[in-house]
C-alpha cells in the first residue's frame, strides 16, 4: 500500500506484531459470540483484524474492523477501522457494505487525509462491478460519476491518475455497449436502429477507441438504406481523421466500389460533425 494506506498498516504494524506474539490465545477466539470485546483494547482487536486481513480472512477482518468502530467510536483507532472496513469488504467483493463504509468515512472525515482514498474505494465499489452488469449500464454511470469526484476533488492525491485511467475506460465501456447493439441491428437488417446506436458514438463518444468503427458501420447502413449523402460524409469524417485504420479502408472500399467518393455532401446531422471537425471543434 502507498501514501493513505499505508500509514494505516504501518501506525499498527508494531502493535498488531506485539499483540498476536504475546496473545496468541487471542488468535482465532476472536470472533463475535465467542469473545466478550469489551475486554480487549481498540489496539488489540484491530491489531487481530489486520492479522485476519493478511490471511485473506477479509469478512472476519470487516467484522473485527467494525467492532473497533462500535466499541470505540471516538478514538483514533476507530477512524482508521472504518476505512479499512471499506478496503476489507472491498476484497470480500463485498461492493455495497465497502460503499457504505467508505461513504461514512467521507460523512464524518470530510477533511482527513484519507478521504480521498475513501472516495476512490467508493468508485471502485461501482467500477469493479462493470464487467458484471450486461446491458444494465447503471453501474457505469455511478462509477463515471464517483471517478469524477475523485479527479475534481482530490486532483493532487494520489488517486487522481488511476481514477482518471479508470474513468475513460468506462467511458470507453459505454461506447462499447452501443457498438454491440448496434452491430445486432446492423446484422438482422434493422438499419435505422443501428445508426441510432453508431450515431451515439460519433456525436458523445468520440473520443473513445470506437469512433472510427462507428464511423465505418454508419457508411454501411446509410448504403444499405440508400442515402449516399451521409456515407460518403462519413466516409469524409475517416478520411480525415483515421485514414490509417482498417475502418478507413473498408468504408473507402465500399464507397469508391458504387464509384462514390469520400466527400461531405448533403446537409444531414454528419455534415455538422465534419464542420466541426474541420474548426476545430470535434475530436
């Protein structure tokens, strides 16, 4: 761990050391409905926690990091036990009870060094989930929204990089949702559908890594319909600025095969992406 974390582990590491060498009768009787907690110190149980923690036990350390915090609610030890209770559920992949510690931390200790890690262990709750959600794309909403905090707000921590990492790949996940949907009408002939989809992409996620394809199945729709216009804009819109792509190649295949070029025509939504292009304003 660096930075946040790690002055949590290394400010109990010699207590936790000291704890499990001189109670060893302590290890694997703390547990709730075996051990009176009251008769152990914040120090000793979550010294005992991290010691589970280690050991991947990280549902028995969330609950130990827990009593700390109920036990103790004023001390030190206690601030320090509910982020780590953030980070253990997190390991459990326990997301929802890793959100409502950390977002308690965020509540109580707004200013704390360690908010900005509370923050992006919130984000992580929704971003780690993403691969998990189908079509549902809630989760990646909430994510791009908690991944934006952590960037506004703590710009100087730490956390700013990775989360600004983590945000454009699921921004980039999103305009992959709509790829795939819209390959699925552009298979089954449901053109118009389609350009919904890939018109998506162009117009909000263009600066992810699937606008030129979007680009290239806008051309093979607007042919399959017939409207020439916009696939040869679109095929204006690759040339200018992913000429070295197969997308590219493809759609000039395609175009330059009907003997059409790759030139704005028309006066349709595509056109006013390549003006924009063209000032400046897009991509």
């Amino acid at each position: 761990m660096t930075g946040g974390k790690s002055r949590i582990w290394l400010a109990s590491l010699v207590v936790s050391a000291a704890i499990l060498a001189g109670c060893s009768g302590i290890s694997g009787k703390i547990d709730r409905g075996q051990v009176d907690y009251e008769n152990f110190t914040a120090e000793q149980i979550y010294g005992r926690a991290e010691f589970d923690l280690a050991r991947g036990r990280n549902e028995q350390a969330a609950t130990l990091f827990a009593e700390v915090e109920r036990l103790y609610p004023f001390s030190e030890w206690a601030k320090r036990a509910v982020i780590m209770q953030a980070f253990a559920h997190h390991k459990d992949e326990d997301y929802e009870n890793s959100r409502a510690a950390a977002q308690r931390y965020i509540d109580v200790y707004p200013t704390d060094g360690d908010a900005a890690y509370a923050q992006y262990l919130l984000a992580l709750s929704y971003y780690d989930q993403i691969d998990e959600v189908g079509r549902d794309q809630g989760l990646t909403f909430q994510a791009l929204q908690s991944l934006r905090e952590v960037i506004e707000r703590y710009p100087d921590s730490e956390y700013a990089s990775s989360a600004i990492l983590k945000f454009d790949l699921a921004f980039d996940h999103l305009a992959a949702k709509e790829m795939e949907i819209g390959r699925y009408y552009l298979r089954r002939d449901h053109f118009t559908a389609a350009i919904n989809r890939f018109r998506v992409v162009v117009e909000d996620f263009q600066t992810t890594t699937h606008t030129a394809e979007a680009l290239h199945r806008l051309v093979e729709a607007y042919l399959s319909l017939g409207l020439t216009d916009e696939a040869r804009t679109a095929g204006a819109i690759l040339g200018h600025n992913f000429q070295a792509t197969e997308w590219y190649e493809d759609s000039y295949t395609l175009l330059t095969g009907r003997g059409l070029t790759l030139e704005a025509a028309g006066d349709n939504w595509l056109r006013q992406v390549y003006r924009q292009m063209i000032q400046g304003r897009w991509l």
